[in-house]
C-alpha cells in the first residue's frame, strides 16, 4: 500500500499513516446503520402505516361487541394492542424520530375518541352496547393505550442509547482512569493542605 493510499485510508475511516493494525471504525445509529434524513419514499410509508392505525381504529370500535355465543369476545381489542405495539416499530426504522413514530399510535386513538364522543345515528347499535356495559371501552383504550406508550418508551430508551453511544459527552468522571487508584491530593507537596493538626 503506498503512502496516499494509506492517507487516504486514513481520511475516510479512523486509521491513520502512523498507526499499525487500527481498524475502521463507523458512528453507530439506532438501526445499526447510518440513518439519514428520510426519503419520500419512507414518507409515504409512514403516512401508509398512520392510515392503517386509523383503519385498525375504525374496525376495532365496530367489531368490539362480538360475541361467542353468550360470551363477550371482544378480540379486537387484542388486535389493537398488537397494533399499537408493532406499528411504532415499523416507522422508527423508516425516520429515526420518536414522535414520526407515534402517528399510528395517536391516528388510532383520534379515530377512536371521535367515534365514540362524536355518535351518529347510523351506528347507533355499538353505542348503545358501550353504554351499557362500558368495560369494553375501557378494555379498547387501555390496551391500545398501554401498548402504544410502552412500545414508544422501548423506542425512546434505545434510542438515546444509541445516541449516547455514538456522540459520549466529555467529563472528568469518564476520561479518569478507574483503575489509577490516586487520591485526589496525591500530587500534593506533604506541607501543603490539611495535615489534620
């Protein structure tokens, strides 16, 4: 390897013309790559994932007084669970932001409050159903609810991981050796200081 090679090297990753045996080494990200800003593309995709949170909102409300039998089976209250849960996961990937990644969360939940406080004549009949036995609502809300914020918490977390991984902040406490074992007056002249007389 010649010598520009090596500076060139040198340049694009971390290994320098004097440094034997160094390795390229690249800023970590959330997703494991770099992640830059987002595309039209992944724009759209977002703005697909949002409409199905939406979607999952408006199927939910409806299909929440099912029954199996005489059994009150409302499992569309699991679905929106599980929705809530992956679909933050699917758009972080895509844009790298927190609060793009909750739209499907809050799209769902907007779908939800206005079908429910805002009642029109033509779907009466579930209405009628969550007022006499409101559980079910609550049973909706919740899960989406507790769902929706833990998966977005999850996402937070690791994503000032990853930031702070990437870009540490430099202190006294973190450049100091751990294993020196000095105490803090240890280059302290013996006549200086409090000699404890």
């Amino acid at each position: 390897m010649t010598g520009d090679a090596r500076t060139a090297l040198g340049t694009a990753g971390s290994v320098s013309p004097g440094e034997p045996g160094a390795t390229i080494t690249s800023d970590p990200s959330p997703s494991g790559g770099a992640v830059g800003p987002p595309t039209w593309v992944d724009l759209l995709l977002v703005l697909w994932l949002t409409l199905i949170g939406a979607a999952v909102g408006v199927v939910a409300f409806f299909f929440l007084p099912l029954w199996l039998g005489s059994v009150p089976f409302p499992i569309s209250a699991v679905a929106v669970g599980a929705a809530c849960w992956f679909l933050p996961r699917l758009v972080y990937p895509l844009t790298g932001s927190i609060a793009m990644s909750a739209a499907p969360v809050v799209a769902w939940f907007v779908v939800t409050v206005v079908l429910y406080f805002l009642p029109n004549p033509t779907y009466a009949a579930p209405l009628r159903i969550y007022a006499y036995a409101p559980w079910r609502m609550l049973l909706l809300v919740g899960l989406g609810a507790l769902a929706g914020a833990a998966s977005i918490g999850l996402l937070w977390g690791e994503h000032l991981r990853a930031h702070y991984s990437a870009d540490p902040s430099p202190s006294s406490d973190v450049d100091r050796d751990p294993g020196s074992g000095r105490p803090p007056d240890a280059g302290l002249d013996p006549g200086t200081g409090n000699t404890g007389r």
